[in-house]
C-alpha cells in the first residue's frame, strides 16, 4: 500500500501504541494462580482422605467411624461442588449481564476499547 504524505515529513506508517496495561499477561498469572490453588487443595484434601481411610482409629470425637467416613464424603462433595460453582457463578452472571445489552450498548463499548 503506498503511503502518502499528510503533512510534509509525516506518514499514515506510524509506531504503534505503546501498551500500558497487558491484560493478557495478567489473565494468564490470575489464572495460574487459581491453578496452582485448585491444585494444592485437591492435593491436601485426596491427602487427608488417604490418611483417614488408611488409619482404622481414625474418627471424629463426637461419631463413630461409620459415621466419620459419612460426613468425610459429605465434606468432599460439599468441596467439589463449591470449586465447580467458583468456576462457573461467574460466567453464568457475565453471560447473563451481556444478554441485557442492546446493540447499541455494544457497539459503544466497543468503540471504547
């Protein structure tokens, strides 16, 4: 494409925009972070299950082992269910928020980015 002078000495080839705030870079170190967090609390808690099912005395004070081992499962889901709803409330209530938006509300926020 030729270039064509709009004022004597300037160009339309020009530096491109120096970047301020690398939202990509950021994105990628908050999600290692939630990795490396999801990972080390996965890993404590199989830890803590293998250390009670492997210890036959092992019990609450107030329960028997039967009973123990019941709410130990009941813990572990509760944990499951709570590391997917972390994941997933947030996208759920982005997504819903978008829906509201006319087309001209996007189209400005477009513009502005």
């Amino acid at each position: 494409m030729p270039t064509r002078e709009l004022l004597p000495g300037v160009t339309t080839s020009s530096y491109p925009p120096a970047v301020v705030c690398d939202a990509h870079a950021a994105m990628r170190k908050a999600r290692r972070r939630a990795l490396v967090r999801d990972i080390t609390q996965v890993a404590l808690l199989v830890a803590v299950d293998w250390l009670f099912m492997h210890w036959p005395e092992s019990r609450l004070p107030f329960a028997d082992r039967t009973l123990s081992l019941t709410m130990l499962r009941g813990m572990n889901a509760g944990f499951v269910a709570h590391l997917w709803l972390s994941r997933a409330l947030p996208r759920w209530s982005a997504r819903r928020v978008a829906t509201t938006w006319c087309r001209s509300e996007r189209e400005k926020f477009l513009r502005q980015i």
